[in-house]
C-alpha cells in the first residue's frame, strides 16, 4: 500500500537556499516539492493553483515579506499548514509569525537533518516550534483567565473537543480518525472555533488553550 507524498511549497527569494532544500526533500519518498516562490505575489498564486500540504516561508524577502505574505495567504483562505524558515530569532518576528497564523517557525542554521526532521513533523501536523519560542507565545498570548473562560463558553462541544486535540499536537486528519468524521468537517470547525476566539493558526490555538490548562 502506497501513501500519496505530502505535497510542499517553498517560499524564498534565495535560489540556493531554494535548491538546497528542494534537494534535501526529494531524498524523501514521502514528500515531494509541488511549487516554488521567490516572491509573495507569487506564493499566493501558486498556493491557489497548488494547494499544498505544507508550505515553507522565509521572513525576510524583498518586496512583500513573509508575515506580509503569510498574511494574505490566510486572509485568501489558504489552509496548508505554513511554517517560516529565517535567520531571526527575534521575539516580535517569532510573535508576528504565530499570530497572523504560522503553524511553526524554524531557524535556517539547523543541521540539514534536523532540518529535514522537522519538516516531516510539520507534514504530519506536528507544531514545530523550539522550547523558547512557545514560552514567547505563552507570554504574549496570556490573557486574563475571565476571558478565556468566556471565550471557551462560546465554543460548541465538538469545537471544544477539536480544541482539545489540537493541543495535543494533532493534524486534521488524525482529528478526523479521531472523532469519526471527514477531514472537510473538521476544517470547517477548526475555521470556526479560531474566529471564536480571535486566534489565526492552530499553533496560536494550541499554545492558547494549553496556557488556560496551565492556569
């Protein structure tokens, strides 16, 4: 039995960086490069026509930069799980990132096969975050616990269980396994229950919801 290879996009005004990645991934048989960008405008069309799996950002690129384009690619209703590779460990650009709805955020100087591991985590819906950058989150996401109380109130109890495993690190497609329905359905609640409660990405969720179990 073969299993179709998560299909990714990579965006970076860099060609050798481009390359090099391209590289790395097709010594993988479960995942294959579907596109390429060296540009914003051109990552948003190419999402639209290829809808990929997992899309690899760079944050700083000339013109429109990643949160820029990570931005409009939400707004344009993209869904692929988008995580940013850069050389900025910066809190404002980690913060940035995850709250206009990046689902993970990498350094450029890892090891090729630390590299090449997380995006595997990433493809299997994993959040690839480092200890440091989800204590950022946690911090800047903090909200008083009133709030959140209200906020959690206003969630159906299938969204609230979504929530729930959302934070537990699951893709939607485990979720679905999970809870007996299609992968559209849960899609649909994830888009929901992120309005609900002002939040962008599901890392923004999960990092969210764990800070309200850790009250």
């Amino acid at each position: 039995m073969t299993t179709e290879a998560a299909s990714i996009m990579l965006v970076d005004d860099h060609p050798l960086l481009r390359k090099g990645l391209k590289q790395l991934i097709a010594m993988e048989d479960d995942m294959t490069v579907v596109a390429e960008a060296s540009n914003g405008p051109d990552a948003l069309e190419l999402a639209a026509e290829h809808d990929p799996d997992l899309i690899v950002l760079d944050l700083n690129m000339h013109g429109m930069d990643g949160i820029e384009t990570l931005k409009k690619l939400r707004d344009s209703g993209v869904t692929s799980r988008i995580i940013m590779l850069t050389v900025s460990d910066a809190d404002d650009d980690v913060v940035a990132a995850i709250t206009n709805g990046a689902d993970g955020y990498l350094l450029k100087d890892m090891e090729p096969e630390l590299l090449l591991e997380q995006i595997h985590r990433a493809v299997t819906g994993k959040m690839v975050l480092s200890e440091a950058i989800t204590e950022i989150l946690a911090t800047a996401l903090r909200q008083p616990t009133q709030s959140a109380t209200s906020q959690l109130s206003t969630l159906t109890n299938r969204e609230h269980e979504i929530l729930s495993l959302i934070a537990k690190g699951m893709s939607n497609k485990v979720i679905a396994r999970e809870l007996d329905i299609s992968d559209g359905t849960v899609k649909v609640h994830v888009k929901h229950l992120l309005k609900k409660l002002g939040l962008r990405s599901r890392v923004e969720a999960a990092v969210w919801m764990v800070n309200q179990q850790g009250e």
